[in-house]
C-alpha cells in the first residue's frame, strides 16, 4: 500500500501529518478560548459597561456549555463516526468567534460564548479518540504526548497570550483571531482526518441519559462557580441537592447498557476509575497554580505583568520537551508508575514555589516552575493512553469524552478553591493556594501509584 495512504492501523506520511496539525489546531483552540477571556475580563466589563459580577457570565457561559456537551458529543461520536462531530464542532466554534468580536452588549456577548463552548465541546470530545485513529498502534502514545502537549501549552499560554493581544487591540480581537485559524484548522481537518466512520455504533442514541448528563454536570459546574464567588447558599445547595438526583438516575440508567452515555461499566474497573481521578486532581492542581501564580508574583514581590509571563513560561516549555519523552516511556512502562514519578515531581515543584524566599532572583522562580513542567508532562501523557487502553471497541469516544471531562471539572474545582483561599486568606492566598495545589498533586500520585496494585 502507498506510503501515505489511510490504513487499519492509523495513517501513515503527508496524511498523518496533516492530521496532527488539523487536530493540534483545533485543539489548541478550544483550549486557548476557555483561557483568553479570564485575563480580558476585566477590560471587556470595561467597554460594555457591566459589573465584574454580571461579567463573569462571559466565563460561565463558556464553562457551562461546554460541560454539558462533552459526553453527550463524545457519545454520538461514537454512532456516527469521530470526523463528522469534530467538524461541527470546530465549523460552531469558528462561527461563535465571529459572532463574540462583532458582540456589542453583555447578553449578545454571553449568547456567543455558550455558542463556542458547545463548538468547543465538539472538538475536545473526539479529540483523543481521534488521535488513535490517526496513529498506528505503535506510535499512539507519541500521539497522545502530542495531543497532551498542546492542552497544556495552550492552558499556559492562555494569559500571556490574552496580554499580548490587548496591547495592541481592542478585545473584540481576542475572538477575531480564531475565525481565520480556525477556518484553516477546518479545511485541513477535512482532507486529512479518515473518512471512515471509525468509532461508527449501531445503536440507538439515548436522548434521556444526554438530558440528564447535561443536567447533572451543568447543575454541578454551575453551583460550584457560584460557591467560588458567593459561598454557600440554600439555592446552591437545591442546585447540588438537583445535580444529585439527577446523577442518581443517570447512573441507575446507563449501568446496564451496552453502549452506556457515561460509562459506569468502564468507571466501575478500579484501573479506569484511578486514572480519571488522576486527572482530576492533577488538573485542580494545575489551576490552582496558574490562578495563584500570577498574584503571587506580581501583588506580594511586585513583578510586572510581561515579567510574570516570563517566569511561568517554563512550565509549558517544559511540558512541550516532557512530553514526547512520556510518550516514548508509556510504550514501554506502567502509566501508574511514570505518572506517579510526575506527579510527584509536581508536587515537589509547587511546593517549592509555595516556599519561594521574599526576594527570589528570576532563575529562582523559573527553575521551579520548570520542575512543575516536567512533572505535568511526565504524567499526562501515560494517564491519557491508559484511559484509551482501557476502552474496549466502539467505546474510545467514551474513553475521549471522560478525558475531557475529567480535565474540566478538575480546572473547575482548583478555580473555585483559589477564589475561597483569596476570600478567606487574602494576605497569604498565593502561597497557600501553591500548598493545596502539591497537596492535590500528592493525592493524584496516590491515585496514579495504586493503580499498580488493581493492574
């Protein structure tokens, strides 16, 4: 068979390439979004002349969709093939963005960015499960090394990027940028991805398990937002007291299917359910630091903002050089030992951060935050391929979707303990916060560790 032709075992030449480049793309964009308009925030409520209370919403809005959607779109990815929700997806994406610059009132503005975020849900659902269609079996985990390093550079990159372009343009460009790369990730996505419907089920569509997914994750997304900022109340307790039930039922329905929505067969094997806990609380950490950082560095040792940008960069420079190494060493090693080891590296980075001396040289904080780096690429890449690994076939759009859920409600939760530390301890926040995050890290390289007694 020629070189560059699909085959059963992933693609091979010039289309894998441009496989990757389509996903990385996408990929990078839908991540990048959810990043961009937390430091914008401030300077949007600005010129349409809100509260910060009411502009939070523009967060929210993004949040919530894209949490309700996640596993209801892997899920139909899984009937009616990967390429064809991926392409929605990223084409809803591209057309929310155009509609958030050309936004000229708060409400317009939120109605785009719910837009995006289901656009967005549609892109990150399949995306992992795209990788192992395009890849052949003996190169998925440099796939998925690939596939995490975007995620995690774009994750860091976000603020840095977002300050960048507010420098020299009006805010309404911050979602300009992504029509045109976004049009391109498009086109490219279309000629390269397999027009084979891989993952493609027979089996009916569960619209009731989607309505109660989407009830259940957006009820609990939005309650715990709501706690960050507000504390607890009796209507946020309702809220959970709702997403609880409807999680009850959502569980008592999908236990039994063949082709579950949430995949309570897969989260019942104590292998599955370490790796995703795993991630959670790897992901908490790492917010929790990325919310933390900044104000450590600029509010307690006085570092301008381009400076704060500098010192973390390392983190993502060294997740991109980790990385593939991960991805190499999850061909041949256990993902519950190399993930530990970066877990626990992590870890060790964070709280070296936490205990920074009160006037650090530059090199001081950029180490640290290197070590963070290596830790978090050594980790995601062997957590992602286990996951993958452990969805039987017909199901990696589960496996995906779960992936992509679980980094959500991990980010979800270290943002709304970084807002209750800076309530509660306001004088001693970024340290504190840099504390939870290793201890969140320490607990995910339990998690991650354990593995290796169920495996």
């Amino acid at each position: 068979m020629h070189q560059t032709a699909a085959t059963q075992d992933g693609l091979t030449g010039k289309r894998l390439y441009l496989g990757v480049l389509a996903l990385a793309l996408a990929t990078g964009l839908g991540v990048l979004d959810g990043a961009v308009a937390n430091v914008a925030l401030p300077t949007i409520a600005g010129m349409l002349r809100t509260t910060p209370s009411n502009s939070v919403w523009i967060i929210n809005a993004y949040q919530l969709s894209l949490a309700m959607a996640l596993l209801p779109l892997s899920a139909l990815g899984d009937r009616v093939g990967y390429r064809r929700v991926y392409l929605s997806g990223l084409a809803l994406f591209t057309f929310a963005s155009l509609l958030c610059a050309l936004s000229h009132s708060l409400d317009g503005l939120i109605v785009a960015r719910a837009l995006q975020g289901f656009g967005a849900a549609g892109i990150v659902s399949v995306n992992t499960a795209l990788v192992k269609t395009l890849y052949p079996s003996h190169l998925l985990g440099r796939g998925v090394s690939i596939n995490a390093s975007v995620i995690a550079v774009a994750t860091a990159a976000g603020p840095s990027i977002a300050a960048v372009i507010l420098s020299v343009a009006a805010w309404p460009w911050l979602f300009a940028i992504n029509v045109p790369v976004g049009l391109a990730a498009w086109l490219v996505s279309f000629s390269a991805l397999p027009r084979r419907r891989s993952g493609k089920s027979n089996a009916s569509y569960d619209y009731v398990s989607a309505l109660l997914n989407m009830a259940t994750l957006g009820l609990l997304v939005f309650s715990v937002e709501r706690m960050g900022h507000d504390g607890i109340s009796a209507p946020i307790g309702m809220q959970l007291l709702v997403a609880a039930i409807c999680a009850v039922l959502l569980v008592r329905r999908e236990r039994h299917r063949p082709n579950p929505m949430l995949p309570v067969d897969l989260l019942l094997k104590p292998a599955f359910l370490l790796a995703i806990l795993t991630s959670i609380c790897s992901f908490a950490a790492q917010m929790l630091a990325f919310v933390s950082l900044p104000f450590l560095l600029q509010d307690t040792l006085g570092h301008s903002t381009l400076e704060t940008a500098t010192f973390i960069t390392p983190w993502p420079l060294a997740v991109v050089c980790t990385a593939p190494l991960a991805g190499v060493l999850s061909d041949r090693y256990r993902a519950a030992t190399l993930g530990g080891a970066g877990l626990a590296t992590l870890a060790l980075g964070l709280a070296l951060l936490a205990l920074l001396p009160h006037h650090p040289e530059p090199l001081d904080i950029g180490w640290r935050t290197a070590v963070c780096g290596v830790g978090f690429g050594l980790f995601q890449t062997p957590n992602n391929r286990a996951i993958l690994a452990a969805a039987p076939p017909g199901r990696t759009g589960n496996a995906s979707g779960m992936i992509g859920t679980a980094r959500l409600l991990g980010q979800t939760l270290g943002a709304v303990l970084a807002a209750l530390v800076f309530a509660a301890i306001p004088a001693h926040a970024g340290a504190v916060a840099l504390f939870a995050a290793a201890g969140f890290s320490a607990v995910a390289a339990f998690f991650s560790l354990s593995r290796a007694l169920v495996q």
